[in-house]
C-alpha cells in the first residue's frame, strides 16, 4: 500500500466521519485536518471533539434516526469513514443498524467512497490473535463482534466503494510506530495484537486515497 502523498487532501476533497468523537476518530479527523482535508465530523456528543478547525464542520448526529443522518450529507462529499464504536451485551445491532442508515444516505446522495474501522475477530480474521485475543472474543465482546459481522456483511452487500480495516487491541495514546497489515492470514512471524488509536487512524486515512483497496478488508497490528 503506497504511502499517503503529502498534501494530496489540499485538493478539496471532503470526507464525513461518524463516530468522531471517538478515540481513533479523533486521531482520524486531526490527522485529515493536517493533510488539508474538508471534514463533516459527526457525533451525539459533539463536546467531545476537542479540535477546532476552519476546514472542520461538527454535526449532531443519531445513527438510529435516519433524518439526523442525512443533517450530514448536506453539501458535496468525497467519503464516508465510519470510525463508530458501541459496547453492548444484547442480541441487538445498534452497529449494524446505524450503519445500514448511512448506507441509505450514501446511495441516495450518490456517494460511493466507504471506508470503516471495524475489529479483529470479524469476517476472515475470526481466530486470529493470542490467548489475550481469544479470552477478550469469548468473554467481553462477543455481542459487539456479532454486531460488527453483521454490520460488515451490511458494508460489503451495499455495492459501495468499500475498505474495512480491522484493529485488534486498541491503545488509547496517539503512539506511532512500524505497523503491520495484511490481508487474510499475518505474514509476519510475529505479530504483538495490537494498535495504537493513532496508527490505527494514519492506516486508516491512507486507504482513503488507496484505489486498490476498494472491496478489500486488513487486518492492522504491530
């Protein structure tokens, strides 16, 4: 995967990022801000994006309530990066439903472009990982992976431009580091199961510019 090109995001282009004022999509919108990215940051709890930016909109958002989500396709956009993020312990899929609105807004706006942050665990990295790994799976957020399958196989049947990015272990400093990703099984030899909130978002927004990536989903992980 080529490396982003400096200043390619001076050219105006436009991306919305729901889940904004998580950790990763704060890192995400700050990153995007510096590359001279446009930015629709979107949240319910927009007191939480602490960044203030000329090229940065903030916009109230409900996932669940699809006239809230089209509040942020007002205007020309170039993409949407879903960086969201909800635990939970029912058989719901607050994930998979919130997304399923956005899908509807991106078709009905025309807007192709789809990138999301989802989770080790999910889709063809199922088994992939350490016992700490497994344990987690098993034990902590069984019901949001299950979310998040649905959720993917939602994102991968929509006939968008998609990318999928899947993070194991999230570390909450904005650390930066050589980081590995893959698709399908990890070539490296070793692999210590997990990111950075940072590396996450920088991987994260090279794939925006990244055409090959289009249909493909990563595993990410130091």
């Amino acid at each position: 995967m080529d490396k982003l090109v400096e200043g390619i995001g001076e050219e105006s282009q436009k991306l919305i990022v729901f889940g904004a004022s998580g950790r990763t999509g704060q890192h995400f919108v700050k990153q995007a801000l510096e590359k001279g990215y446009f930015i629709t940051a979107c949240a319910r709890n927009l007191t939480a994006i602490k960044i203030e930016h000329q090229r940065l909109r903030k916009v109230y958002v409900d996932i669940h309530d699809m006239e809230s989500v089209a509040q942020a396709f007002k205007g020309a956009h170039d993409a949407v990066v879903l960086t969201l993020g909800i635990f939970h312990k029912t058989n719901e899929t607050p994930l998979a439903d919130g997304t399923a609105n956005i899908i509807r807004a991106m078709k009905e706006k025309g807007l192709r472009r789809l990138l999301m942050v989802s989770s080790l665990g999910v889709g063809e990295s199922r088994g992939q990982g350490n016992w700490v790994v497994a344990l987690v799976t098993r034990f902590i957020l069984p019901y949001v992976l299950r979310d998040k399958e649905v959720q993917e196989t939602l994102v991968k049947q929509s006939d968008l431009d998609w990318t999928i990015l899947r993070p194991p272990q999230l570390l909450g400093k904005d650390v930066t580091r050589p980081y590995q990703i893959w698709q399908g099984r990890p070539t490296a030899t070793s692999v210590r199961w997990k990111v950075s909130t940072g590396d996450t978002a920088r991987a994260l927004l090279q794939l925006v510019q990244d055409d090959q990536s289009i249909g493909c989903a990563y595993q990410i992980s130091y």
